[in-house]
C-alpha cells in the first residue's frame, strides 16, 4: 500500500477497500465478531484531512510514510520488546484527550493512574484468571496488567464500552498491543442496564474510571431494584449520579479473592441520601478495603481531585485504610503527573497497612459507622500544619524592646532638632 500509493489517484478509495476487506476476511471464523465494524468509524474522506480528493489523498500517504518509517526490528514481531505500534497508539489517544476538552476523559485515563490501579489489583499475587473494566474507554486500564503482569492474565481481557467509537479504539487498541482475539471480550452497550458479561463473571481484578455523575433509570425503571447487581443495598444509586451504581455492578462481579480499584467522583464518599445509604451497605458488611484521595488536576476535562476506593470480599479486619495522596504529583505542563516515586509511596501504604502521620489512617468500623458512614479521606487523615510556630512570649519582648528603642531615638531626634533651630535663632 505504501508502495503504491503516491501513484493512486483514487488511494482513499483504495484504503476504504482494504479496511472492508479486512473485516470480511473474518466472517464465519472464530474472529468475526471482535472484527465486524472494526473501521465503522473510520471515514477516509472526512473534509478533516483536507478540502478535496487531491489533499486528503496528499495527507494519507503521509501518513503511510511515517508509519512505513517505524523501526520494528528485525526477526518475529513477538520477539520484539518496543511496542511501536501501541506505544504510538497510547500517545495519539493522550494528545486527543488533551485537546478534546472534558470529554476526553471518556477516551483516556493517563498512564500512570491506569498503571496505579493495575497494581493495587494485583498485590501479592503473580497471575489472576480474568480483569474486567466496566466503562473500558478505549481499553489502557486492561492494557496495563500486561505490562504488570506480563503472563499472569489466564483467561484474558473483558469490558464493556456504551460509546460506539470508543468500543472500536479499545478493540483496536488490544490488536495493537498484540492481544489475539481468543484473549479479549469486548462488548458494545450500557453495562448499568444490560451487561453483557454474565457468563464471564467473577473477576479476580476489576479496575474501572467510570463517568463521574452520569444519568442512568435508576428507580424510573422498576425492574432494577431487583436486580442481583443492586439488590442488596435496597437503594438505587440517584438517577442523576450513576457513579455507585457502577460501584455495585463491580462488586457483584467480583472473585471472592479478588481486588477492585474504581476511580471515584469525590462526592460519592459523603453525600447523603441513596449515596449514604449504599455506602452504609458498603461499610456494614466490610467491602471497603482502601481509599485514596488523588491529587487534583489529573485528569483531562476535570479539574477536581479524584478518588480510589478499592474493595476487597475478603478482608483479613474490619477497618478501612485511608490515604491522603493529595499532595503526591509533579506539575508538567498544564496537568499534574503521579510520578514513579508518588506511585511507589502510595503502593507501599496500601501494601503496609499502617497508620503514617499526615498520610495514612487505619480507621475501624465503629469510628466510620458513628461519622455517619463519611468516607471522605480528610475526615481520618490530619493535614500537616505547615504554618511557622510563633512564640508568643519572645514576640512581645521584640515588640516592646523595639518600642523603648523607638521612644530612644525620637528622643535624640529631638535634641538634635532643638540644637538646629537654636542655631538659626542666632544666625
């Protein structure tokens, strides 16, 4: 194609052939159904690439070049340790997330934070059956444990996507990252009303950034609140915020060994009402295992600091560790970065368990049951009082040797002005 297509007059043509062709090499295989539609979206004739035939085409072989251009080695392509072809993809996602505004948070959570949740998941453990994201985007959450765990994921690769767009760039994106079509399962639709994933529950480790504050049926549908999903709180999340409903959708599907870390919006940790009410539901029967205050400014379209709120079924105690990560980023350019070292300092108190001043808090029930089942994390963790300690006793005794020596020199002042207008008096 990249031979021949500075020649092709009719090369968007072409490709729009060859992308066809390659979705119909999949029909009645095993592949077909995470082929079919792969390229719906992709419209080589967008006005976007430039205003006639002509200039689309002139951008197209460009771009053929510069992809024609990568080095990926010589020998086999899995023997080939840089990931060109993902590594690009993840970049172009993070730059279209970046200038997308607040919806390219729905694309793209940044690496750090996919890899942050990955590990918390996986912590003391070499390899799980199955990961799950509920709200996968375009798949770098599930990407991350195989980077973590490079041969550990044993069945593969699930999740669910609502946005059609989205749904093809994550199962482009597993392709890119040479994940074979037998190792992932992603599905197209609305989790909250009809996941797709029934037969594939319980999952060892789910990781999820869901949308903040959604819309979902919520009590307008009648038939939700029987659902085994949210059943057992005996409340639906609120119709106008979804965010716990994806929380008792993850825990419902999750391994009773397993691990769930979910990207929170932080009102979910201590507003009232429905929210409240799960949350108690929550906190009674132990399922709260962590939670973690991020630093603002992290991600793309949202300013706010986000949280982590891990879950656990089986827990070892009934107390909750709270982790006041706020101040752990670096500024780059417009958006803060958890650093490797930020990632390491909250892996390790997650992993320890124990209280560290101004850090973290191992809080027990009681505590959190009497606080009205408030999670939010500065509710338990104390912020560093950073303010100069001022002695009050040595203040006042500069303030009044400084007063004496003012009266001292308004005193000598004086003279001297007495001496002066003497002395004209006798000129």
């Amino acid at each position: 194609m990249r031979e021949r297509a500075s020649k092709d007059e009719n090369l968007n043509e072409t490709l729009t052939r060859v992308f066809m062709n390659i979705e119909a090499s999949a029909v009645g295989t095993a592949s077909e159904g995470d082929i079919k539609g792969l390229f719906a979206d992709l419209d080589v004739n967008s006005g976007k690439l430039g205003p006639t035939v002509a200039k689309r085409n002139e951008r197209l072989v460009k771009l053929l070049d510069a992809i024609g251009s990568l080095n990926f080695g010589n020998g086999e392509f899995n023997e080939n340790t840089i990931d060109l072809f993902g590594d690009a993809y993840e970049y172009l996602m993070q730059m279209y997330a970046s200038s997308a505004g607040k919806s390219g948070g729905e694309y793209y959570t940044p690496q750090e934070v996919s890899e942050l949740l990955a590990r918390i998941t996986v912590v003391g453990k070499t390899e799980v059956n199955k990961v799950y994201d509920p709200a996968c985007g375009s798949g770098s959450l599930l990407l991350k444990f195989k980077k973590v765990l490079p041969n550990g994921v044993r069945q593969g690769y699930f999740g669910q996507e609502i946005n059609l767009t989205t749904y093809n760039l994550c199962r482009i994106n597993m392709f890119l990252h040479d994940i074979p079509y037998e190792k992932f399962d992603i599905a197209h639709g609305d989790t909250l009303i009809d996941p797709y994933h029934w037969d594939d529950e319980p999952f060892e480790a789910i990781v999820s950034n869901p949308p903040y504050s959604t819309r979902w049926e919520g009590d307008s549908n009648p038939l939700l609140i029987n659902d085994e999903r949210y059943a057992p709180a005996g409340v639906l999340a609120p119709k106008s915020k979804a965010d716990l409903a994806f929380t008792m959708h993850m825990l419902s599907w999750l391994a009773v060994n397993g691990t769930a870390a979910i990207v929170e919006f932080p009102g979910v940790l201590y507003r009232g009402g429905a929210e409240q009410k799960i949350r108690k539901y929550l906190i009674d029967n132990n399922y709260v295992d962590t939670v973690i205050q991020l630093p603002p400014d992290l991600f793309f379209g949202v300013t706010v600091a986000t949280c982590i709120i891990v879950l656990k079924k089986s827990k070892i105690d009934n107390r909750v560790l709270f982790i006041d990560a706020s101040a752990e980023f670096t500024r780059q350019g417009n958006k803060n970065k958890l650093a490797a070292g930020h990632q390491a300092k909250i892996l390790e108190a997650f992993t320890r368990r124990e209280a560290v001043d101004h850090f973290a808090a191992l809080v027990d029930y009681e505590t959190v049951r009497e606080n009205n089942y408030n999670i939010a994390v500065s509710s338990y963790v104390a912020a560093e009082d950073v303010r100069e300690a001022v002695d009050i006793k040595a203040l006042n005794a500069e303030i009044a040797r400084i007063v004496a020596r003012q009266a001292e020199l308004r005193t000598q002042i004086d003279a001297i002005v007495g001496d002066l207008e003497s002395d004209d008096a006798t000129i």
